[in-house]
C-alpha cells in the first residue's frame, strides 16, 4: 500500500527515470540495486543514501496487520503477509517459553528483568493469543494505567514497547538494520557520499550511532534467547578486540560523522505527530584507507 501510495504521488519523477519504486528488504540494497540501470550507469556506486527506518503508517493504521495496540484485528506484524513461511506476533506469545518471552521484552523492549517477568507470565498465563486485544490485556492485567514514578512505566508506553518487540522479533528487523548498515550501506555509497538515517527508536538510534562511528554494531544481533551479548557484559567484552590502550582493531572505519543529530522542529511535530520521536543522523564515506575524499 506504501509503495503503491509513494509510486502515484510521485509518477512525474518516475515518467522521468527519477524515482524508481522497488520491494525489498534494507538488508537486500546492495543486490537490489544491482537490477536498477541508473546505478550500473553510475558505476555501481550512489552519491548519497537515504534510510528511513519508519514503520509505514498505511501499515499502522490497518487493524488488520495487528501493529497497533489501539486497534483490534489479527496479532499478524509481519510486514510482508504474503509470507506464509513467517511466524507472526501470536506465534510468538502462543509458542515461545516464557524465558524466550523475557528475553525479548529486556532487549527489545527495554524492560528490566522483574517487569519483563511479569509481562512475560501474564501471556503465557493468559494463552491462547490470537488478536491485538489480546496481547493488550495480557500486558494491561499487570500493568498500571499510570505510573506514579514514570511515565514510562505507565500502560500506553508499556504496550508501545512490548508491540514494537514483537514486531522487531517478527520481522528480523535487529539482523536487517545491521546488514543494511554495516554491510550493505558502505558498499552502495561512494567515497565522499553521504549516509543519511532516520531512526523512531533508542535500538535504531544507537545502532546507528556505533555504526557510523565504528563501522559496525557489535551488540546488536540476533537474540538467541540464552546468552545475548545485548545483556551480557562479559560477552561484550569478548566480541570486539582491542589493543593495551583500548583501541579496536580492525579494518579502517568506513564513516565519519557530520554535524550533530537532528530532531523535528516543533511546526513538524505538530502537522506529524509521528516526527516526534524521529532522529536523524548523518555521516561521510571515507576512502577505503580510512582517510577523507578530496
């Protein structure tokens, strides 16, 4: 529906060869640009990379894809539900241990290891999910309406973080975002290029932030519902190698930061309430020596 929205508001640009709409995965960019005639033209190589990390609002919006908590319809998630292969969000909370549960609500949810206990039982103990409703009771019959100390701890933000870890899980998106950045966007731009990135959340938001200045997001994988290296600090430790006086070793790093990040002026916040939580980061291509382009 996005993609169909996108394409017939922008038809001039594509009549002109200027926009090109195209399905896929951010993972998948460097591949999928190989198809696009403009890029081979270009030599295999872009000026400038935009990533905008935002669920799509038509997906939102639709009860019937089960992404949000104020609206009832099927606990699906998966953005592509033309996937029958894919589990869905009521795979997760009907099928997963609760251990798998926690673990899910701590890394992707930010939740502590008490609040993500007690989540995590209320939806097993309330099984079997098959709608948004659901989950939401599930996730309300523990949680308070308002939180006295935070309003953070209050039911609404309770239920957009755990609705966006199950998403994430769903979709693979932590494993995308890390391919995408780490690998797939520095072999797309140019040296001298730009990489600009929007992010909604703190993960997006970090993993940025460490790839454009590491060059990569050593705790940000696959959770494997035992020993997550997000959580595990002395497995933290062992992923990146340093020298004695701490530096990473490895490849040169392929950007360099420009400018601080951005968040939306308050006239956009206030014609798109969805700006709000929209951070945007920018970085360079450095040459493969690690050394600015002239």
């Amino acid at each position: 529906m996005a993609l169909e929205t996108a394409s017939q508001r922008l038809r001039e640009f594509i009549d002109r060869g200027m926009f090109i709409p195209h399905r896929s995965n951010f993972k998948d960019l460097g591949s999928s640009l190989l198809g696009i005639k403009q890029y081979k033209e270009a030599g295999g190589a872009a000026d400038g990379l935009l990533m905008d990390l935002g669920v799509s609002s038509h997906q939102i919006d639709s009860a019937e894809r089960g992404f949000s908590f104020s609206r009832d319809g099927p606990l699906d998630m998966r953005m592509d539900n033309s996937r029958n292969d894919q589990m869905t969000a009521a795979d997760i909370c009907n099928e997963y241990s609760e251990n798998g549960i926690i673990e899910i609500l701590r890394t992707f949810a930010d939740e502590s290891t008490p609040r993500a206990r007690k989540i995590a039982k209320s939806i097993i103990d309330n099984r079997p999910h098959r709608t948004t409703t659901d989950l939401v009771n599930a996730v309300a019959a523990v949680t308070p309406e308002f939180a006295k100390n935070s309003r953070r701890m209050g039911r609404t933000a309770t239920l957009a973080r755990v609705f966006q870890a199950m998403r994430m899980i769903v979709n693979e998106e932590d494993s995308s975002l890390t391919e995408a950045l780490a690998i797939a966007a520095p072999s797309v731009v140019r040296p001298g290029g730009r990489l600009a990135v929007l992010t909604y959340h703190s993960l997006e938001d970090r993993a940025t932030k460490r790839v454009m200045k590491d060059g990569h997001d050593p705790w940000l994988s696959v959770v494997d519902f035992g020993v997550s290296p997000l959580l595990d600090k002395k497995a933290r430790r062992t992923i990146v190698e340093k020298d004695l006086y701490g530096n990473e070793l490895g490849p040169p790093k392929p950007w360099k930061t420009v400018g601080k990040p951005q968040k939306a002026a308050q006239a956009e916040v206030e014609a798109n309430g969805r700006a709000r939580s929209a951070t945007l980061r920018v970085a360079e291509r450095l040459c493969a020596d690690g050394t600015m382009f002239n």
